[in-house]
C-alpha cells in the first residue's frame, strides 16, 4: 500500500468511482450506530467530492445535520474504493434542477421544487482504493499463482489517498 499525495491518484480515485451509479452511503445515529443504505450518486467532481439527492425529512439527513462525518463504499467489477469525508445537507433549488434525473423521481414525483427535496454533498477527506486491473479473472489467477509458488498475493493496486 502506498500513502500518496492527492494529485497523484485523485484523477485515478475519480476513475474508479466515476461509472458506479449506486454507493452505501454510512452514516452515524444518535445513539452511535453506524447505519449504511444504497444511494444513487448523482455527480462526482475532479476532488472525488459527491452528491446525491435525499428527502428533507429522512433520517439519513436527520444523522448529517447531527454528525456530519460519513463513509462511502464504492465497488465495480474490478475495484473497490472506500471514501471518509464530511457531508452537508444543500438547499439549493438551481442545483437540484441542473442534478435532477428521472430516476430521482421515484422518491420525490413533485421534482426539484418538491419542498422536501434536498441534496447532500459529500466533501471527501480521505479515501482508500483497490483495483485489480482485469477484474475476477485476473484476480483469480493472481490468486492461484500465488497459491502455486508460494509467494503472497500481490494483485491490482491500492492506494490511501489523504488530503484530499
């Protein structure tokens, strides 16, 4: 694993995260729990900051506005990324309408000037990746190899990226 300075593997943060739709969004009750549910991101920009649009009287803002410290869990078919940050609840009816998407709707049918609509932007702190280049079938082999000679696995790339 390598500590790495943002500029390094930001853009390659970005990369992995940039086509996965849903992400597990944790959030901490006021009793302390960790509490995660599936959240369809709706941007992610160069500083791998998020946003996601959520009902006003959720609890999942409920826990933001309480505790703005969150986690987010980011997978695909060859990657995983896990990302610490603080969010902020957003009333922002402009920004709503330019993040706004049909899907969306399931939840809010009045659209971005639904009064309990609401976004959450997650500023990223820190994240840490992994990524096996070439997916399941790549990583299997690597795993057989090292099974085979006897040297450690040493599949895909992982980095902790701070500072971000």
């Amino acid at each position: 694993m390598t500590d790495t300075a943002p500029a390094a593997d930001t853009a390659k943060l970005v990369e992995l995260t940039k086509d996965s739709r849903f992400v597990m969004m944790t959030t901490i009750d006021d009793r302390g729990h960790l509490v995660s549910r599936p959240m369809a991101r709706q941007e992610i920009d160069l500083d791998a900051d998020m946003w996601f649009i959520a009902t006003r009287d959720s609890r999942k803002v409920a826990h933001i506005r309480a505790n703005p410290v969150v986690g987010l869990a980011i997978t695909s078919q060859s990657s995983w990324v896990s990302i610490s940050g603080r969010a902020e609840v957003v009333d922002d009816t402009a920004k709503l309408k330019e993040l706004w998407n049909t899907f969306a709707e399931a939840w809010l049918p009045e659209g971005p000037e639904d009064p309990n609509a609401i976004l959450i932007h997650v500023d990223a702190e820190t994240a840490e990746y992994w990524d096996s280049p070439g997916g399941r079938v790549a990583s299997l082999l690597s795993l057989v190899k090292a099974k085979a000679t006897g040297k450690p696995y040493e599949g895909g790339d992982h980095a902790k990226v701070t500072d971000l």
